[in-house]
C-alpha cells in the first residue's frame, strides 16, 4: 500500500479485521459501502459473498496462470496454502509430518488452530482435511468429520478467533503446534526465528487462492482498479514472491529461496465450487464438533 500510494499520489486507508468480521461489516454497509476494495481473504469465502462485489477484470489477466483466473468479482492475486506450525522447543521428540500426527495424546492441549467459522485460514484448513480424508474423487467423508472431531478433542479448547494469534501463539512458545497458512509461517522462518518448522500435511496439500475484489458501488471506483491493477503487476508480483513470502499468480512470477518449491511439496486438488456451496454446512458441522469436545 505505501508504495502504491507512492507511485500514484492516491491516499489508501486501510481496516483490517478477520474475514468473516469484514464480510459481515461489507455486507451491513451494502447500500452505503465504506470500503471500494477488498484484499487477502481466501478465494473459499470470497465465492460465498461473491454478491457483495463487482465484476473487474484487469489487463493484467493475460499474465495470470490457469486456476487463479478471472471469477466474475473475484480476481486472485496470489496463491497460498495451509500448513502446520511446529514449535521446535515445545514438540519435544514427537515427529509432525501431517494431520494424523495430530491426534497423539501427547499433544493434547498443545495445539492451536482459529475458528473456521470465523477464519478464512481455519476454513482453508477444514477443506484441505475434507479432501485429505476422503476417498479419491471425493471432496468430503464420514472419515473426514471424524478426524475433524477427534482433532478438536486434541486441541481441547484452543480455538481461537483470530488466525494471526495462531502463529504469533506458537512463535511465543504458548503452543507446540498450530495449524495456520504460508505465509506468516514462511515469514518467521526468513527472519530467522530458530525455534520454528514450517511443515506441510504429508496427506495432502490444497492450494487456494487469495481474493482481490472491487466492492460492489465503491465510491471511489477508478481508484479501486487501479489497485487491482497494481498488486497484478509484474514488479508487484515477483516482489510478493522475493521480498515476502506469498507465491504470485502471473505466469512469470518468480519467488525466493526462502520458499519450499511446490515439486517438493505434496499437492492435492479440490472442488472449489462444491466446497463454496458445502461453505455454511461445514461451518455449522464444525460448530457442532467444537461444541461436543470431550
């Protein structure tokens, strides 16, 4: 945002808040909407309120590789993936590989995860174990609620609502383990903190998209796709991927050493669609398990 700021001369003013926090506040504000862009939540929870956006599609579409393109509202500008947050100092000798580690009852308490309800990182997460523990074909299983129920008797109570809490709680040595996204993890990581790993689900990974969108009856429309346009752009993007740690999605975006390359890493697909319309029932499935912890 500075440096938009800076090339353009426009002022940017910026809220922040969880996703479903700033859903619920575009959604009461429809008829008068405060904001004109929205920038970071998950492509997953994006298409649920895919309503409370208008139709953009920036010039720097032809540059953006298949499966991040174009969505009516929903423009994608980076891509991103679900992953575990170890502790080194706290783990102990319990070897983390994947979900299924999880469940040892050494762990029990030790682990923190953010409210799927509430979270689009927690959401991402509840996708990922949903195609992770069902057959192959299938995005979701009986098998796949069950683990989600003995996951959350491990974690006996620590859900939290803010996904930034779940990694900050892990770094500062309140947890053993968390189960949070990319980039923050990454981010540590590159900055040297020595007494974390970034692991991914030896199960499966799903990568998702982040969305960028245009508030439907933005006051300050043109603005508004000049920063769509810029985040899209080719200094931005490669940027996001050597300065950060987020992976662009232009075609000739390029990232840092400090990323795990996705050969090494154990890539799983779902049905994004089918899960936008699973999106409320899993998140009333999830409040159900939350609420019968044992």
């Amino acid at each position: 945002v500075p440096s938009f700021q800076e090339k353009t001369g426009i002022k940017v003013e910026i809220i922040t808040g969880g996703s479903g926090e700033i859903l619920k506040r575009l959604e009461s504000e429809a008829n008068d909407p405060v904001a004109d862009v929205l920038l970071g939540c998950s492509y997953l929870m994006a298409k649920s309120k895919a309503h409370l956006f208008q139709v953009y599609e920036s010039p720097n579409e032809k540059y953006i590789i298949d499966g991040f393109k174009n969505d009516g509202p929903i423009n994608q500008y980076k891509m991103g993936t679900s992953v575990l947050l170890v502790n080194k100092r706290l783990i102990g000798n319990i070897k983390i590989r994947g979900y299924k580690d999880l469940l040892n009852p050494a762990l029990k308490g030790k682990i923190v995860t953010a409210d799927a309800a509430a979270s689009s990182s927690a959401f991402d997460h509840l996708a990922n174990i949903m195609v992770d523990f069902a057959p192959a074909g299938k995005y979701e299983s009986p098998e796949s609620w069950d683990y989600v129920q003995k996951l959350l008797n491990n974690i006996s109570g620590n859900v939290l609502q803010s996904s930034s809490a779940v990694h900050k709680g892990v770094v500062g040595g309140e947890y053993a383990v968390g189960l949070t996204y990319e980039d923050p993890a990454c981010s540590y990581v590159k900055e040297g903190a020595d007494n974390v790993e970034v692991i991914y689900m030896e199960e499966g990974v799903v990568y998702c998209g982040s969305a960028l969108m245009v508030v439907k009856g933005a006051k300050n429309l043109i603005n508004a796709q000049k920063f769509v346009d810029y985040v899209l752009s080719e200094d931005i993007q490669n940027k996001l991927g050597t300065e950060a740690c987020l992976r662009g999605v232009r075609k000739d975006a390029i990232v840092g050493k400090h990323m795990k390359p996705l050969k090494d890493i154990k890539l799983v697909t779902t049905d994004f669609q089918y899960v936008s319309q699973k999106k409320s029932e899993w998140v009333e499935k999830w409040t159900d398990c939350v609420t019968n912890v044992k």
